[in-house]
C-alpha cells in the first residue's frame, strides 16, 4: 500500500466492480423472483457440461439457491437502505 494513487484506483475500480454485480444481481433476482421453477428445472436438467462447468451440480441443492436468494435480498435491502442512500456513498467515489 505504498503507492496510494494506485490504491485508490483499485479501490474504486472494485466499488464499481461491486456496484455492477449488485445490479446484475438485482435483475437476476427480479428474474427468480418471476420464475421460482428455475432452480428446480435446473435440477432436474439432464446432466451436461458447459464451458468445463458440469451439470448441475452436486454440491449444492435448490433449496442452497432459495438461501442465497434470501441472502441477496437482505444485500440489497442494506445497499438501498440509508438516506442518503448507503450505495449513493459508493457512486460519489465513481469518476
């Protein structure tokens, strides 16, 4: 940490890496939110391989899926939470 400008340049490159996946996730969860038959379709796919990534997986269940669709929920409810806004803190860094 002994250059600082290329610190902050990282620092802010990841709040904007941060701030693009919240609002990936945001539509995905949107999207699972409209259509809950998705993680069990996904389960029940035929067993496969895309981009070395087998399918589905193993080690997790739908019912993994459904917990980390509620831990989003409580990720964007924080990021939207806040007046001013706590992400409206993370875009006042952004250039």
């Amino acid at each position: 940490m002994s250059n600082p400008v290329s610190w902050i340049n990282q620092y802010v490159s990841n709040i904007q890496t941060l701030i693009s996946t919240m609002e990936a996730l945001r539509t995905m969860n949107d999207e699972l939110t409209q259509d809950s038959t998705i993680p069990t379709r996904y389960f029940a796919s035929s067993p496969g391989n895309v981009g070395g990534i087998t399918y589905p997986r193993a080690d997790i269940a739908a019912a993994d899926i459904t917990n980390a669709q509620a831990a989003l929920v409580q990720l964007l409810f924080t990021f939207d939470s806040g007046n001013p806004t706590q992400k409206s803190y993370l875009f006042k860094v952004l250039p």
